[in-house]
C-alpha cells in the first residue's frame, strides 16, 4: 500500500510542469506583495501626532524649563501658525507672491542643472580620464559653503534671480552627476560583452544599454536635487533681497526682522510643502517611466 501510494505521489508530482510548480509557488508573496500595508499610512499619522504633541509641549513649557526662553512666542502653536500665514490676508497674499517666484527659481535652476549635470555624467562614463580629472573638483564644490562665497556672487550677478539660480545650481549640481554617473557605469558587463561581440558602436551602447540602466540611479539623483534646489531658492532669496522679486526667504526675513514669528514658521512650512511636492513630483515621474521594467526586473532577480 506504501509503495503504490508513494509511485502514485511521485507520478503526479512528475506530471505536473516545473513552471506551474514554480508560479504556484510564487504567487503567495505576489498577493502579499501587491497589498498595500496599513502601516504605510497609520506610521505617519502617528509620528506626525507625536510631533505635533511634542510642539505644544515645546510652546507651553519645554523651552522655557530647558533653554529659559519665552516658547509662546518663539514657538507659537500651529492653530496660530495658520491664522497669521493663512487666514491673515496681508501674509496670505505675500507668501502667494513668494512661492511664485521662489518656484521659479527652483525649478529653473533645477531644470539648467539637470542639463549640464546629466551632460557632464555621460562625457566623464565615457572617458576614464574626464572622470578622474573632473570628480576631485565636483567633490570641492559640493564641499564649499555657501555663505563663504556669497560676497563673490554678488559681486559678479549682483541682485535679482540670476545670483538664485547659480546658488541653486551650485547646491543640487553634485547629486545629479554623482548619481547618473553611477548608473551609467552599473551596466551589466554580460551585456557589454553582448554590445562588444555585436561590434556596436559607442553611441549604440550608450543609447541602448547605460541609459535605460542608468535611469533609476538618474531619477534618485533628480529627487535628492529637487529637495536641495528648494533649500537654495530659500537660501539665495535671503542674501540676494535686492529687485522687485520678493520670494518666499526674502517674506521670510521680512518677519525674522519684526520678530512676528507666527508667520515665519508659516513660511518655513511652506517652503518645506514645496520641497516635499517637488520630491513626490520626481518619484511619481520616476514610477512613470522606470517603473513597471524596473520593478519586474528586480522581482526576476
């Protein structure tokens, strides 16, 4: 009986496809896989109410007991936050005209620095020299303060936008090359073996092979510089306040200056919204074009 019911087990096992055993196998963590966690979305309310809770604590007697200041007016609560930034219409209307400009900035000068950074990645992956001379460099620019050459950039742009876009470009320029460097030269060398034996050219196997390779590496790049190129747009507003294009770091400085401090929380709430948007913005656009290829790829891995 033994025998019959093993032969019988070792039959059915032998008739079914390895490819059916293999996908019946799988689809379990597939299901759980494609779920979408609650904790996705609890996790965040609940540091966020943890945050909000340590505010108040922060305004009523933290900072007066810890560091002997006066925490009702240097940290007002955010019900007063959004009655002087929003519902006031005079910073309402202010904040409005600064986002405008404050946007422009940033993503213009985002848009020139993903140009010549995603430019300047290709040039340095195909020469090994380029990249040996010019990375020490990149590495130096990203390691200079800012505020130390603020009086250099104004003496050369002087006011308005343009000294913005060079501190912008100055800020996010390292992450996009750093990043787009590191995907072009992360191809698959079974592939480049595959390229070489085709005789294909350089630009076929930029083209083809290090590009769309590259992609996602590109796009962590594009996300981390939107971030930064907010943080520039506010920085450069607050030391470049000359012109008729007040921003949101000039509205910023204008209340620093009053000591109304309710609204300029308001404003560093703003300019934070605005980096965040900017970040989902380039991951949304990541998901968009890299995606589906991308993540099927990983899964087959």
């Amino acid at each position: 009986m033994s025998t019959f019911t093993a032969g019988t087990a070792r039959e059915t096992n032998d008739s079914i496809a390895p490819d059916v055993v293999a996908e019946t196998l799988g689809a379990a963590p597939q299901l759980q896989k494609d779920k979408f966690p609650l904790s996705r979305i609890f996790a965040p309310l609940v540091l966020l109410a943890i945050f909000i809770g340590g505010w108040y604590l922060m305004h009523s007697w933290g900072l007066r007991y810890f560091f002997d200041k006066d925490g009702g007016r240097l940290i007002p609560t955010p019900v007063k936050i959004w009655h002087d930034t929003i519902i006031r219409p005079i910073a309402r209307d202010r904040y409005i005209e600064g986002l405008k400009w404050t946007s422009i900035t940033a993503f213009g000068g985002l848009a020139v620095t993903i140009v010549i950074g995603v430019s300047l990645a290709i040039i340095m992956s195909q020469a090994r020299w380029v990249e040996s001379a010019i990375y020490p460099y990149l590495v130096a620019l990203q390691a200079i303060p800012v505020l130390a050459v603020v009086p250099i950039i104004y003496a050369i742009f002087g006011g308005g936008l343009a000294p913005r876009f060079f501190v912008v470009i100055m800020i996010s320029f390292f992450p996009i090359v750093t990043n787009t460097l590191f995907g072009l030269n992360s191809a698959d060398p079974g592939q480049h073996d595959l390229f070489t034996l085709r005789g294909a050219s350089r630009w076929t196997r930029l083209i083809k092979l290090q590009l769309p390779a590259a992609m996602p590496a590109i796009f962590t790049g594009f996300r981390i510089s939107a971030g930064l190129s907010v943080i520039g747009a506010v920085v450069g507003e607050q030391f470049f306040r000359t012109g008729s294009k007040p921003g949101v770091g000039i509205v910023m400085d204008l209340y620093r200056t009053k000591g109304n401090y309710p609204p300029l929380w308001g404003g560093i709430i703003i300019a934070c919204l605005l980096g965040i948007i900017t970040f989902l913005a380039f991951g949304l656009l990541s998901k968009l074009v890299v995606g589906h290829w991308y993540e099927a790829s990983q899964r087959k891995k």
